[in-house]
C-alpha cells in the first residue's frame, strides 16, 4: 500500500502520480502542523494566542523561543511539567539553584569559579536586557551562566531569562529553540552532578 503523504498527483493529459519531493513532503507537514496549531489557537483565549505568536516569532530573540515546536507553548509547559514531576522536582527549585550558582560565579567576571568538589562555574556579561515575552513588567541581564562537571565534563548553560521563564512559568524552550534548555539535563546536571 502506498503512503499518500510519499506520492502527489500532478495535473496535466492525465493526472500522473510520481513521488513526492522532499519540498512537496515538507510543504504537507508544515500545512498539517499548521491545521493543528488552528484548531488548538481556536480554544485559546485571545492573551494566549497573541503569546503564542510572540514566542513563536522573532522579535524578542533569533529564533524565536518555540524552535520548530509544533505543539502550542502550553502544551510544551505541561509536557515539561510532567517530566520534572517524575524527577521530584519543581520549577521553582530548579530556579532558586539557578540563581544560587549564577551568583556564585559572577564575582569570577568570566572566568572559572570553583563551586564544589570538581565543579566550576562562570558567567558571561553583555550591554543590555532581556524582555519576557509574557505580559507582565520584567527586563533580564544578557547574563549566560554555564556550570560544569570537571571529572565528566558534563556542563549547561542557561541565560537569566531562561532562570525567570523556568521559575514563573515553567517555560523551558519549544523544542528546536537554541534556548530550549531540558528539564532533565537540568536536573541532572545542577542537582546530580553539583
């Protein structure tokens, strides 16, 4: 049996079929992923759908902060929220450790804090600020912290943003963002490892 998303009929003497192009395969997914955005935005509230635009779009970051997610940004919320649930977490820990190290390696002024036993952390500066993309008043340090396991190497990095849209709205990235940062890694990592 042949799979109608591989073969596209072609107008013309006689209605040929061929094999799909990898664009033609591209175009359907991209318009099935948008028929389902559709009908999840038509159960949104106007507030939801205006944020999902805005963290689907580029104005705020490169990229946007939902990367080549389909879901609708609460979908990916409560995905992300279950998974920290089964690793006994909660955002707010997550952000509350965030911040604790942030602040230890800031004095380090970009270079390498000791932190613990064989761990490390340092922090990069930028001129500027972050804005959230939620509705609310809250500007951002163009700070990146990064954390590391020196005996396994093992490191994460997270931006103070990222801090904030983890511990007051569970946000962690659509995947595919370049800011998507994983509730696991996370865990592991600042926890497990530290």
């Amino acid at each position: 049996m042949l799979d109608a998303r591989l073969w596209r009929g072609r107008p013309g003497l006689a209605a040929r079929w061929h094999p799909a192009s990898e664009k033609e395969r591209g175009q359907d997914a991209f318009a099935t992923s948008s028929i389902k955005n559709r009908e999840s935005s038509m159960k949104e509230s106007p507030d939801n759908q205006k944020l999902e635009q805005l963290l689907r779009s580029s104005i705020l970051v490169g990229g946007g902060f939902m990367g080549s997610d389909t879901r609708s940004f609460s979908e990916v919320i409560d995905a992300d929220s279950a998974e920290l649930a089964k690793l006994d977490y909660t955002n707010e820990q997550l952000a509350r450790r965030m911040r604790q190290i942030t602040k230890l390696a800031i004095p380090g002024l970009g270079t390498w804090v000791q932190a613990g036993d064989n761990k490390q952390a340092a922090v990069q500066e930028a001129r500027g600020s972050l804005v959230c993309p939620w509705p609310h008043a809250g500007r951002y340090a163009k700070r990146i912290t990064t954390g590391r396991d020196v005996r396994s190497g093992e490191s994460i990095s997270w931006s103070d943003l990222n801090t904030h849209l983890i511990g007051q709205h569970g946000f962690f990235g659509g995947k595919g963002s370049m800011f998507r940062i994983e509730p696991g890694d996370l865990v592991r990592t600042i926890f497990k490892t530290w």
